[in-house]
C-alpha cells in the first residue's frame, strides 16, 4: 500500500483496515463460532448505517478480553475511530453539492465509500460462510470446483474488483485496457492469491477439520497432493492474469504495488512445486531474501 499513489493509498488502506478487522474477529481463538457470525453481521450493520454503540461495547466485553496478539487487540481497539473515516467518506443526506474542485473531491470519496461498502459485503459474507460451513455444520466438504471459485471470491477474488474500481475512480487513466476486461483479470488475480494461501495451509487446515479441495479424500495425502497439483497449476493461470493486470497500468508505482503480491506468489508456488507433504506440514514461507527482490523486480513490471 505504500507504494500506491497518494489518491489510491486512502481508500485501499481503509478497505484493508475493515477486511483485516473483520477477517480478526471470524478467527480470534475461544470465541464461540456464533458469537463471530453475529459479530460478523453486526459489523456489516454499522457500515450500512446502523449505530455502532452496542456493537462496540460487545467487542469491548466479550472479544477484545480474548484476543492474544496485541497488533489485533490495537486495531480492534480503534473500531470507531475506523468506522468513523470510513462513514466520513460519504456526504450527510441534505448536504449542498459544491462547485468546482472541492464537488470532485467529495463526488470521488463517496464512490471510494461505495466501492468500500460493496467490498466488506463480499468479504464479509465469504468469512460468514466459512464458519457456518466448518463450525456449525457437521462434515461439510466442498464438492465442486464451483464452490471453491465461489469461496475465492468471496475473500479474495472481489478485492480485485475493488482494486479496479478505486483505481479507475481515483485516476484518469488508470490502465490502457478496457475496464470490463481489468475487472476479470483483477478478480482472477485475487482468487489466485486466495488459492496459495489455502493450498499453502492445506495441511494446518486438515487439523482444524477444514479441507478445501472438492472432492479430496482428507484422509489421503497424495490424492491431496494430487489435486494440491491441479489447483496450483490454475493458480499460475490466475497469477498471469495479474502480471497482465500490473502491465497494463499507467503509473509505475500503480504497476508496481499490484505486481508486487503476484511475484511474491509465484515464488511461494515455486517452493510448494518442490515440496512433499512433510515439508509442506513445516510450512513453507518466501524468505525474506526474496521478498525484498520481489520489491524490487515490482518496479521493472
């Protein structure tokens, strides 16, 4: 997000603040799984509009006391001060529109407002899914390649929309390619990225009682591997469509910012290629080495 340009870096940075609270609350450890689908719906009510003092004071007293890692706690701590810029993005009922510089400013913020909106309503439905699919449910497996696509999107696919929409909001020329096409290259983007996080976590997840492949046996770690195969492979086809996304894009710190997750991608589908199951159980991490040459390499996209 530092590298984006200024008019882009607000209404990226303010999404990722909301995702990363939300994304906090369906995963903080101890807490009931219908306290967090509650709490997931009561977050997307205060976006709507909805007053967030209960809500606040239910984070205070039965999430906050529970949450262990203290960058979270922080962020969790300063819910209404985010929801607060979040709100201020869009302009009172009844207020006066203004002539000239200052019309654009506010006509530009209220449309990063409403691609914000639309953003947490994806994400938060994919997070609402994922608890009642894996806590409340009895056995659930995904069956179709069709739900796993749907689940990528949900939490990952839409940002690539949402990337696409600020962008073309904030600057002018934002890409060279028409924005229908950038919108299905960006979801595809995000849907891989989404796809390596899973395909990374396979084994981490397996213990929880979460698998995610359609069809696999989660008792079988080489059909696992197998189909682990098949999805990275469309994970590389997704990444593609990415590095396709960044080129196309007018400023270099533009091309830059949204190349960089897809090279930092590619290098972890390296290491998963060469990895056996053990090794992949260990966890598997770009190292830092490469992190910095993927920053790097993001400025001659």
């Amino acid at each position: 997000m530092r590298l984006l340009p200024k008019v882009m870096r607000e209404p990226i940075s303010l999404g990722y603040l909301l995702a990363r609270a939300s994304d906090t609350l369906a995963d903080t450890e101890g807490l009931d799984a219908a306290l967090r689908v509650d709490m997931l719906d009561g977050f997307g009510e205060v976006l709507d509009g909805a007053d967030p003092s209960g809500w606040l004071q239910r984070l205070a007293d039965e999430v906050m006391p529970r949450q262990r890692h203290d960058g979270e706690k922080a962020l969790l701590a300063n819910m209404e001060r985010i929801f607060d810029w979040f709100h201020s993005m869009k302009p009172e009922e009844g207020t006066s529109v203004k002539l000239g510089k200052e019309s654009d400013a506010g006509t530009m913020a209220s449309r990063q407002h409403a691609a914000i909106l639309e953003l947490m309503k994806h994400i938060l439905k994919g997070q609402r899914l994922d608890i009642e699919r894996f806590e409340l449910q009895q056995g659930f497996r995904f069956t179709l390649d069709a739900e796993l696509e749907e689940y990528c999107y949900l939490v990952a696919g839409c940002v690539g929309e949402f990337w696409t929409e600020v962008g073309t909001i904030s600057l002018p020329e934002f890409s060279r390619v028409d924005p229908s096409r950038l919108k299905s290259w960006g979801v595809n983007y995000g849907k891989g990225l989404q796809l390596i996080n899973i395909l990374r976590d396979l084994p981490a997840d397996l213990k929880l009682g979460r698998c995610y492949l359609p069809g696999a046996d989660p008792s079988d770690p080489d059909a696992l591997m197998a189909e682990s195969a098949r999805w990275r492979a469309l994970a590389r086809h997704y990444l593609n469509e990415g590095q396709a996304y960044s080129k196309s894009l007018g400023l270099r710190r533009a091309r830059a910012a949204t190349s960089l997750p897809g090279l930092i991608g590619e290098r972890t589908l390296d290491l998963m290629d060469l990895a056996q199951w053990d090794q992949l159980a260990m966890g598997v991490k770009v190292s830092r080495r490469d992190v910095y040459r993927s920053v790097w390499e993001s400025f001659f996209v």
